[in-house]
C-alpha cells in the first residue's frame, strides 16, 4: 500500500507532466498481510481509485510471487502482469522492453470508445478487460500507443419491418466515435469517427439463408478469443478452489506443491479438450478461415508448465495480455508465443530485439573473457607443474641406497652423502615450489584485475 500511495505522490509531483504516468511494480514474494481482489476490496474502497490513476505494469520474479494479486493490480489499473519464472534476467530485461517501448510511443490518453447504435438496439458488448461505461455504449480505452490495435465486439438485435424478398442496405448501421487527448498535458481532445452500414437478407420462410453474407473471420477469430478467455477464467476461479482446500488441508499453509500443480494440469487438459470438442466457433474455424493454433499451443505450453510445477503466473499473465489487447511476458516457451507476440507494435518488436542483441553482445564479451581467463590459468599452472616435474627428475637420477649386503660397509660414507644430499634436494624442492605457486598466484590475482577492467567483469564464480 506504502508502494502505491508514494508512486502516486511522485507521479503527481512530477516536474515534466506532458509525459505520460506510470507504475512499475516488481514482486518476488507473497504479502500475506492484504489479499487483492473484488472478493476482498469492495468497490467503494479508496484503493480502486488509486490504482486507476496511474497504469501499473507488474511483474512477478520466481514462483513464490502471487499471480492473482499482481494480475488483480495490474487489470484493474489498465497496465499488464507479465510472469517470469525462469530465465530472469533475459525475461525481465525483455519484459522492461516491452513496457519501456509503450511508455516512449503514447500517442493518445483518456481514450473512449463511444458507440451510437442508430436504430438498432445494443445487447451486449465485449470488450475484454476495458470497462463500459454504463450502458451508453461507450469503453474506456486510457492510453494508446502507437501502431496498437483494439478490437470490441458488439452485439445488437433489430426488427425488420415488412420487406420485399433479397438484400436491403438501407438499415442503419452502427457509428463510432474515439475521444481522446493527443498526447499527455494537454487539454485539447480530437475526436474520431466511423460508421457502418449492415446488408441484410430478407427471406420469405423462418429458414435462415445459407450463408447470405460469409461472417468477417477477424470478427469470429476475436469472438472466439473472449470464449477462451471465459474459459480461463472459470478454470482459474476453480484453482483456486483447489488451492484454498490444500491450504486449509495444511493448516494454512500455501497449497502450491506438486500434487496440486499435477491435479490443475490435469484439469486444464481436461476442460480444454471439451472446450474445442463442445465450442461451435472452434469447430467451424477450419471452415471460417480462422487460424486458431497459436492459442491451442498456449494453452497446451500452459499445462506443460504446470506438470514442471512453475505455477498458475503464465495463464494469468497470458489473460492479462488478451484482456488488454498488449503484449506481455507470459512465461511460455519461445516457440509458443503465436498469440501473445502479435499484440507486440513495431517499437516493442525493436527495442526487444535490441536488448537481445545487447544481452549477446554481453555474453560474448563474457565468453571472450573467461576464455582468456581460463587460458592464463592453464599457463600458470602448467608453469608450476613444470618445476615440480624439473625436481622429480632431479630426486629421480640420485643413486639409490638399497645396496647388496656385500657392499654396505664400502658404500656407507656414499650413502651418508647421497641421503643428505637427497634430504637437501626435498627442501629445496618445497621451498622452491611454494616460490612458484606464491608468484602464480600474484600473477593470477594481477591478471584479474586486467581482466575486469578490460572487459568489465571478473570470471564466473
């Protein structure tokens, strides 16, 4: 709470307000002193306010941070919850560029949507995690950036009235209209607008027309996208049914272990192979043209990560990006980013791939060094095993003492001396080889200190 309320007064004071507002919040860990969500805050709590005044893009660092809390805080302050659980310093460099990329291309705030039906009537209104604005049609966009896309769909009823068999155009369509402030400070709104007219084909029987007018399959490809995010959002609220049982199974201990993970992997594969079997828009999407296989590599990639015990962050960061229409970090593999990549606008796709290309730069100069590290560590050794080997030989050409019996009393004075002279080698040797690996060992620390200063770091511990 402390974090929000100092954020707001830092933003508020800020010296530069033609900028747009922004809040990061990065979480590796569970506050178990506030729950966050409807359930818990009601909705004339101060906090709801707070949170809608400034977007707040959250990220979640590891396992043990609370997906539901920082998907509840970014959802409703219009900013977006990216989830990263391995790989985290590619990860959060890459999400940061994603959200950075946004904040330097705002070309429009307090965007609204306002929808005039004309003579039809407006029944329902999807619009994913964008609010309506009771029921005169209008959604409450808040910020864009530059080159991103918002699609809404609506749904309307009408009477036809008494007409002549065949097609009539002259039905009045639906109009829209986007009020918003061109760029952050000033006071002065643009307003947008478009309208459409609707064909309609009138029939003699109550039989529906084959297909008079083929649907628009971008329209039935994002109808079915909210389907899917309903679906998600019923099988999280059954998660967490789940969780809260094992917790109090454990005496108020986290319900995040293994078996559960297991169990809600299980589910989601279940309920998502009767979504697809059950859904008529699913079914019909090889005939529609609808290009369906990146949200089914999703969710699938999700009941993966859930097997390998990685939490529930990846389907709520994946719903955060599909509520507002933006990219994120989801947590999925590379490969299964179909979906979530194509909210991505042209400057995200730059700035990503230029922290990739810094990160490789970086790791090739690490590379670079630690191979001469490694290098000058074989030659300073190499160096000591070399003097040792020298005395080795020495020890070895000595005589040896282990002389016939017949002999012992005209060799004693030869082997008096060879025995101190061997004795004498032996401290010589020890005293020459702590020499040898003293002056190493200076080279070697003198040698990383060069090292750090030419390439920035020392070698991987």
């Amino acid at each position: 709470m402390d974090l929000h309320l100092s954020s707001d007064e830092l933003l508020d004071d800020r010296a530069d307000k033609k900028r747009a507002g922004f809040i990061v919040l990065i979480s590796d860990g569970l506050d178990s002193q506030f729950k966050w969500g409807d359930d818990s805050i009601a909705p004339t709590d101060p906090i709801r306010g707070l949170l809608r005044k400034y977007p707040v893009h959250t990220f979640g660092l590891g396992k043990a941070h609370d997906p539901k809390a920082l998907h509840y805080i970014s959802n409703i302050s219009y900013g977006i919850y990216s989830s990263i659980t391995d790989n985290l310093n590619s990860k959060i460099i890459e999400a940061l560029a994603i959200c950075l990329a946004g904040f330097k291309t705002v070309v429009a705030v307090d965007a609204c949507v306002d929808i005039r039906p004309g003579g039809l009537l407006i029944t329902r209104i999807d619009s994913g995690g964008y609010i309506l604005r009771g029921s005169s049609g209008g959604i409450l966009v808040g910020t864009l950036y530059a080159r991103e896309v918002k699609d809404f769909i609506v749904y309307f009823s009408y009477r036809t009235g008494i007409w002549s068999q065949g097609y009539n155009t002259t039905l009045n369509g639906i109009a829209a209209s986007v009020t918003y402030k061109e760029a952050p400070g000033r006071q002065s709104t643009a307003t947008d607008s478009c309208s459409v007219s609707l064909p309609v084909h009138v029939t003699d029987t109550a039989t529906a027309p084959a297909n008079p007018c083929p649907p628009y399959p971008l329209v039935l490809q994002q109808m079915v996208r909210f389907k899917v995010l309903d679906f998600l959002i019923s099988v999280l609220k059954e998660f967490q049914v789940l969780k809260e049982e094992a917790a109090g199974a454990v005496h108020g201990k986290e319900g995040d272990d293994p078996v559960l993970q297991a169990i809600a992997a299980s589910l989601l594969e279940r309920k998502w192979k009767e979504f697809k079997q059950s859904d008529e828009s699913w079914k019909e999407a090889p005939r529609n043209f609808l290009d369906l296989g990146g949200i089914d590599k999703d969710i699938n990639a999700m009941v993966g990560i859930l097997k390998q015990g990685l939490g529930v962050g990846c389907i709520y960061s994946w719903l955060s990006s599909y509520q507002m229409q933006r990219a994120t970090t989801t947590g999925l593999p590379g490969a299964h980013m179909v979906a979530t990549g194509q909210f991505r606008t042209p400057a995200m796709d730059a700035m990503v791939q230029e922290a990739h290309r810094q990160l490789a730069k970086e790791a090739s100069a690490q590379d670079a060094g630690t191979s001469i590290v490694c290098k000058r560590a074989a030659e300073l050794l190499d160096g000591v095993n070399k003097r040792f080997d020298l005395w080795c030989k020495l020890d070895h050409d000595l005589p040896r003492t282990n002389q016939p019996p017949s002999h012992q009393e005209e060799g004693h004075e030869s082997r008096d001396i060879t025995a101190v002279l061997r004795g004498d080698i032996n401290r010589a040797r020890q005293h020459d080889i702590y020499l040898a690996a003293d002056h190493a060992i200076k080279q070697w620390r003198s040698f990383l200190a060069s090292v750090e200063k030419t390439h920035g770091h020392g070698p991987d511990k």
